[in-house]
C-alpha cells in the first residue's frame, strides 16, 4: 500500500495494488473516486479536498510521501 499526497492538488492517493493494470474511475461521493481495476477490484481510492476531510497526522504510523511539485497528471 502506498499514501500520497499532493499538497498543490489537496489531493490524498491511496494506492491499494502495486500492480499496473487498466482502471476505470467511479466516484461514490463528491470528494472520493474509486480506481478500480482487474476483476471489479478496487486498486486505488482519490480523496479531493483531503486537508477538509482529514488530517495527515492522524495516518500516523502509516508512513506517507506529501507530492513538492506537481507532478501527478
């Protein structure tokens, strides 16, 4: 598993499969978007307007990479 986070954005990357595959994008609420990939998995969840959602600290222990440039396309 692996967190980003795109301070530019506000954008929170959950990415729940290290495996590249095709994804079809479904968003389930306003701010949340589901990646889901081979066999109806979900592989990767998007949090919009993460900072109004959440706070980054409360993730801790879980270790997670905050995105200095805009580098996500």
């Amino acid at each position: 598993m692996q967190i980003t986070y795109d301070v530019f954005r506000d954008l929170l990357y959950i990415r729940l499969d290290d495996q590249p595959q095709p994804v079809i994008n479904r968003r389930v609420s306003e701010n949340v978007v589901l990646d889901i990939g081979e066999g109806d998995r979900i592989v990767g969840i998007e949090i919009l307007d993460a900072s109004e959602s959440l706070v980054l600290e409360r993730l801790l222990p879980v270790r997670f990479q905050v995105l200095q440039e805009a580098t996500l396309a």
